[in-house]
C-alpha cells in the first residue's frame, strides 16, 4: 500500500510505521462502516434496523488517541467520497434500473432456484466479500487523494516514498491527472445537482424519494443513512417507487431531514401490526359445484335458482355474492405449466381444461379436438372451417376500408367460441376483446384463454357490457346466435353504443346467405332494423370456400340521417342519458346522437395504428385536469414516458422475470394505458382494468389502439381460474382495503393467475406487508421485496400448493 506523507504544523515526517499503524487503524474503520451500512439496508421493506454507533465510537477514540489530525484528514476524504458517490446514484434516481436492487434481491425464472435460507446467506456472504472489496480500493483512493493534495515542495519525497513501498509500479503522474479530473467532475456535478434541485423538469414523472435539505449539513443521522443506502444498493440504484406520486399525491413523504416522532411512532406501530398478521392467515380450498373452473360471480347458484326469469340469460349475468370468497380455488389433477405462445394457439394441454363436450358437438366443424394428451384447434370456425386467416383476409378482400392493422385495430367479437377468430388477427396487427357465455357447451371462453387469446365471460342480456361507448373499431358476429332483430333490436342498440362512428358491423350469419324460412325472416328483420338505425349496408360477398356469405354495415358519422327519418324508431336517447354508464346500467332501447363538435370524442377517427399508441388523442384539452392534476395533454404524456421507463429499466431486466413466458397480462389498475404501451413489442397482450371508483380513463385506452374493461376489485372477475400469466397491481390493494376484504381480493388474484405466474405490486409499505405476508401463506415463492420511503415493490410468484382443509361456500353448492 502506498504510503503518503502527512504534515500539519510543523511540516516533520511521520515514520512509516507510524503512518501503517494509522492506515490499518482508519482501513478498520472502513470496514466496520462498510458492515453498519450494509446491515442497515434491507430489501425487505419493514425491516428498518437501527445499528448501534459503539463500534463506531470505538474506532473513533482510537484514531483520536494515535492522531487526531490524521483522523481529521481521513474523515474528511471519507466524507467526500461518499458525497461523490451519492452525486452519481442522484443523476438516475428517478429511473427504474436493474441497477437499483440489491443482487440478492431478485430471483430469476429458473427451476434450479436454491432454498431461500441458502439463497439468503450466499447473497450475504457475496455482500459482504463485495463490500471488503470496495473498502480495500476506495481506502486506496482516499489515500492517494490525500497525498495528492501535499504542498508542491513536498511532491518529489511523496513520489519516492511510493516508488519504494510499491516497487515503483504506480506512475503518480496519470494517478494525479485522474484525480484532478474527479475534482473538476465533481464540481461541475455538485452545480448541476444544486441547480436541479431548484427546478422542476417538465414533461417527466419523477419516482418520489425523501431527500434531505442542501443546507451544508453533512453531518446528520439521516444524511448518513440515506449515504449508506445508497451505498449498499449500487451508486446507479433507483428506487422504483410508487408510480406518479409526485404527480398523484397518492403518497406522504417528508422533504426534510428529520422525520417527527409522530411519524415514527405511527409507522413502527403499523409495521408491528402487519408483523402480528403474517401468522394469522390460514387459507382453504373452496369446496364448490364447479370445482377447478368456480367464478364467484357467475357460479352463484343460490341467486340464480331465485331469478323469475332466465328468458334473457340472466342466469348467464353477473350475481356476486355479497360477501365474496376467500377461499382457494383447486387446480386441475395433471395440470401442466401452459404450452407457450404461438404454439398453444394450435393446442393446449388437456388436464389444464379438461372438457371433451365442445370437441364432441363442435369437432366436425374444426373448433377443437382430442389429440392424445392434447387438446388441437386446427383455426377453424362455424363459418371458417379452413381456416381463420383465410376468412380474414375474405373480409379485407370485401372491404378494403377495414384495413387490419391500420385503421382497424381495436374489435369487439360477440359470441366468440373458442375465439379462433382473434387469435389469427394478432397476425394482422389487431386486438380483438372476444366474449362469450358460461355455457353448456363449456369452457369455451376458458379454452380461448388457456390458448392466449384475450376473452371474457360475459353475455349480452338485460345489462350494457362493461365498456365505454364509441369505442370498437369493428363488431364482428360469426353466427353468434344473438337475436339482434327482437324487441326493438334492445341488443343491436347495444352495439350501436359500442361501435365508433364510422365503424364496421361485421356479420356472417346464416341469415346473409341462406334461404330457409326462418333465416329469410331474419334477413328481412335485420334489414328494416339496420336501415332505420341508418347503418348502411357496405358489402355483401360469399367465401366459395368456406361456403358463407358476410354482410358488411358501417354506422354514421354524423346525425344526419337520423334527423331525416320519417319515424322515430328506435328513438334517440335523452340528452341526460350518459351513453359511457356501463356499470350493471339496464339495456335500452334508444341511440345516442353522433358527436358533432370536433373536439368531442367519437368526432374523429383516431390516427392509424401504431401512430395512435402514443399521439396524445384530440379531445384531451388544456383546460382539463388530469389524474395526476396537471392539464388532460401533458398529465397523457408524463404518464407514457414514466411507464416506458419503468418497464425498459426494471420490469423487463431488472426483477428476474423471463417475458417469454408471458403471454396474457392484466394490468389491475390502469389509468391511460401506459404500462400495456410499454410492453407493446412483446408478444403480449394487456387487460386494462378501470375501476369503477377511479377516473374514467377507459375512453383513452381504446383510443390508443389498446382495450380494457370496466370492474369494481370488491367483486369477482369474469374470467375463469388461471386465466393470467401476470398481473400488475399499482397502488390497487391499498385503495381497495379501505372499502372490501383485502383478503378476499388477494384470494381472486390466487384465482385467476396461473399457477407459476407473476403478481408485480406496487404500494405503500404496510400493504405491501400484508400481501406479502397473505402469499407467503399460500407458499408463494417472492422473487423481489423492496422499499424506500414508505413505498414498496413486490414481485411474487404463485406455487402449486392446495391446501388440504376445505370451505363450503353455500351458495356455490348445486
């Protein structure tokens, strides 16, 4: 090691033996604050250990008994080295990084994954040899930086004495050079910091992290502990934190340097709590009629026996309980890890949905079939037996104005089956929201998504399906069975609704192409209704192929047409009548007024897609307020970059997960759609979900060619069990605890997420404790735990554990 002259006062040189007692006394002093602070730092979040200071103040006495102005001058280099670092992990603090976790703190997508006592003692006997490691090189940078600053006339005995300690290896020359040029760097950053710090950067969401006043204090308790932190977690670690705070409010944080014991005594009694709960969840299996396919609010067979009617399916409609379900849902006998994406469009494993009725009844016309430990679907329909892309490119030949992939990007199909149909449009570029019934022909909709097919279960019969209005670019109807013509055409109004002016109804029934009595009456039916509703009718062309006929109407743009009527039937819609209300709203029988003033929704047709991903839409005006309280524009356009961040710089690579094995995603708690925009290269498709209690953003996501669905989280999902191969929650369970269980909403994420699949969540500390606290109990494996400034980030992954005592749910029981 090289040893400088130190001289104060009377400009005498210390022999060297003194200079080696004083260097192994400040280099165990580094080594002993190096352990404090990574003992300090925890990627647990409710783990925040206070380390005692009496090692601390032992070494100090010590360096003050040997030579207090040599203590002087090394804490002061001490001191500027951890200011250096602390101005370089600043410059990224507000990007998610795969730097910012500790090594131990993520787990990658492995089956080779070690126990987590092992995992955890080998990451901290890494730490620990890390930490060694950088103590022996920043001891010797302090060091030269220290010699470096000697008068000029004692320059020369400086380079001697470390030629002979280092057998002359070292050339100061470029070693003063560097650290001229760590000076100069590092007041041009210390400028820089402090001139951000007086503004805001516009056009940017920045992660929320306590930081302490720039008042010259470097010396505090808290300034010391956020330096050790930062140290410990790499100088590129940025937090990433709850999401938007600094835009949403949606947390609390303290700017300055003390926190009140208010504070202290509030948090520490909250973690106490939480920590008091992690034994006190004892899950069980529901003992249910449907079994391994149980959706709460469909399968309640208690409601559905009192209904006086099921004359419009509604025994197919949601019936919730009111007091939803916290027990687990069983897994298959043979259940598999599902087949992955494109492969599993074509077949899927029969033990994950092991139902032979639909191939029994449906087989002949190329839906599904049995094949060996398979089920196969060989892309065919009803009304495409030879294949989907086939009939989609027949539709495009017909109407060159659909245009998939372009101007048609977004699709509603009714009556889906096992959603064959978008399955292949995701090779033109097209998103289709596909829906059918829990019906006897089973597990259609559960087939669709066990293949990775976006579907829900839904049926369209005395409610307005949970969408917005004027946001389909296209409805398509393959023999979907629907009596669209009957009672005034209530249902074909509802689609009316749905569909974007301008947009295409799409209908290849067998009322366009054959000629048996009922179907003439149909056609004639449907023609008069479609006619008084002004569709007009674009194209009618037959597939020799396939052997069906498709029928091809476009909604106005405009309310012309109605206004010329002879007869008000349907009637229009009241002007007080809110065509967006979807929420368990009653069908009627009425159309809503096309939109004339341009700068309202539904006037114009959004940008061709990919340009309408990220074009802030139209009829987002300055004057409105956003989400986050800035203007409706510039609120659209922080929210893109900070998800596009977010993802790119931790979800992707930085919290172990292998995306190849993602198909179907749920985001649990989107605003304007930015985290599934991010994700938009992958081979992927994201459920955007609108609660009911939050802004009405849903509009937005279908403008961006993206799509979504409107749900209340204190109720069950309408899809069937392992439906998701993630879900991401941000700062969802915490809003959600304040009015519903959150133990039976951790239990519908157990059931509706695929065994091996991920939950990414995003909250404040305390929620994060007890939804880690619920899964640990369901034997979930957590792949990343971590906090910062009472916001926390949880990646975890769901087992395939049971557990062995059973729930009666009562009103499941047939």
């Amino acid at each position: 090691m090289a040893l400088g002259k130190y001289t104060r006062v009377d400009n005498r040189r210390s022999s060297s033996s003194y200079c080696s007692t004083v260097t192994i006394a400040v280099f165990v002093a580094l080594c002993l604050v190096g352990v404090w602070m990574m003992t300090s730092s925890s990627v647990v979040p409710v783990q925040n250990v206070d380390v005692s200071q009496e090692n601390k103040s032992e070494v100090k006495e010590q360096v003050v008994e040997n030579n207090n102005e040599v203590k002087e001058q090394a804490y002061e280099n001490v001191d500027e080295v951890k200011e250096q670092e602390k101005k370089d992990s600043n410059t990224s603090q507000f990007e998610d990084n795969p730097g910012d976790l500790p090594e131990d703190a993520t787990k990658g997508d492995t089956n080779d994954t070690p126990s987590q006592s092992e995992s955890d003692s080998n990451s901290q006997e890494n730490q620990e040899q890390k930490q060694d490691e950088n103590v022996e090189q920043k001891t010797g940078e302090k060091e030269s930086s220290v010699e470096e600053t000697k008068s000029e006339d004692n320059e020369s005995d400086q380079e001697t004495d470390r030629s002979k300690t280092d057998g002359g290896d070292n050339d100061s020359g470029e070693q003063k050079s560097d650290t001229d040029e760590s000076e100069k760097k590092t007041d041009s950053e210390e400028n820089s910091a402090d001139n951000k710090s007086e503004e805001k950067v516009d056009g940017e969401i920045e992660e929320k992290v306590n930081q302490d006043d720039n008042d010259g204090s470097g010396d505090s308790s808290n300034d010391k502990k956020d330096e050790s932190q930062t140290k410990d977690q790499s100088p590129s670690e940025v937090f990433p934190s709850g999401a938007q705070s600094e835009l949403l409010n949606e947390t609390s944080t303290q700017n300055g340097a003390f926190s009140t014991q208010a504070a202290e005594s509030k948090n520490e009694k909250e973690s106490q709590g939480s920590s008091k709960q992690q034994t006190s969840y004892s899950w069980k299996m529901c003992n249910v009629t449907a079994g391994s396919d149980y959706i709460p609010c469909l399968d309640n067979l208690q409601a559905i026996k009192r209904l006086s009617s099921t004359k419009h399916y509604e025994h197919r409609e949601r019936h919730c309980p009111e007091n939803p379900p916290t027990c687990l849902v069983a897994i298959p006998k043979g259940y598999r890890k599902p087949i992955e994406w494109p492969t599993s469009r074509e077949k899927i494993w029969y033990y994950n949905v092991p139902h032979t009725k639909l191939a029994e009844v449906k087989g002949h016309q190329n839906w599904v079939k049995v094949s060996g430990e398979y089920l196969t679907f060989p892309g065919g329909g009803t009304q495409f037996k030879h294949g989907a892309l086939h009939y989609i490119d027949f539709i495009q030949e017909s109407v060159p104005d659909v245009a998939w992939g372009k101007r048609s990007r977004v699709i509603l199909d009714v009556g889906c089956g096992v959603a064959s149909f978008g399955g292949y449009l995701f090779d033109r570029d097209v998103l289709a929201m596909s829906l059918a019934p829990k019906d006897e022909h089973e597990a259609q909709v559960q087939f669709a998504l066990e293949r990775g097919i976006p579907a829900i279960s839904a049926v369209m019969g005395t409610t307005r399906l949970p969408f917005p209005s004027r946001v389909f670019d296209i409805v398509h109807c393959a023999r979907c069975r629907v009596p669209w013509h009957i009672e005034g055409g209530k249902l074909l109004l509802e689609l009316n609704r749905l569909l974007r002016p301008g947009g295409f109804f799409v209908w290849s029934a067998t009322p366009v192409y054959q000629k048996i009595p009922d179907d003439v009456a149909i056609w004639k039916a449907m023609s008069a209704l479609l006619k008084s509703m002004c569709w007009e009718l674009i194209s009618i062309n037959k597939d020799t192929l396939n052997g069906v006929g498709v029928a091809t109407y476009r909604k106005p743009m405009s309310n012309e047409c109605y206004e010329k009527r002879s007869q008000n039937d349907p009637p229009m819609c009241a002007d007080s009548d809110d065509s967006n209300a979807a929420w368990y709203v009653p069908l009627q029988t009425c159309m809503h007024k096309i939109p004339i003033d341009s700068a309202e929704r539904g006037s114009q047709w959004p940008e061709e897609w990919p340009a309408r991903l990220v074009k802030t839409p139209y009829w987002l005006l300055s004057s409105q307020v956003g989400v986050y309280g800035k203007s409706a524009p510039e609120d659209f356009a922080l929210d893109n970059k900070h998800w596009k961040r977010v993802v790119t710089k931790s979800y992707l690579s930085g919290i172990g997960i292998d995306w190849s094995t993602v198909r179907s995603v749920m985001d649990m708690r989107a605003i304007y759609g930015g985290f599934a925009a991010a994700l938009k290269d992958l081979n992927v498709w994201v459920m955007n979900v609108v609660s009911v209690d939050a802004p009405d953003t849903l509009p937005i996501i279908y403008e961006r060619g993206l799509f979504g669905i409107y749900h209340d989280w204190c109720e069950s999902f309408s899809t069937y069990p392992r439906s998701y191969d993630l879900l991401h929650s941000d700062h969802l369970f915490s809003r959600i605890k304040k009015r519903c269980n959150l133990v039976a909403l951790v239990a519908e994420v157990d059931r509706i997420l695929r065994p091996g699949g991920k939950l990414i969540v995003r909250d404040d500390v305390e929620t994060i404790n007890e939804v880690e606290s619920m899964v640990r109990a369901m034997q979930w494996e957590v792949r990343l735990t971590y906090s910062k400034d009472n916001e926390g980030l949880l990646c975890v992954q769901k087992s395939m554990w049971r557990p062995s005592k059973l729930e009666t749910v009562s009103y499941a029981i047939a």
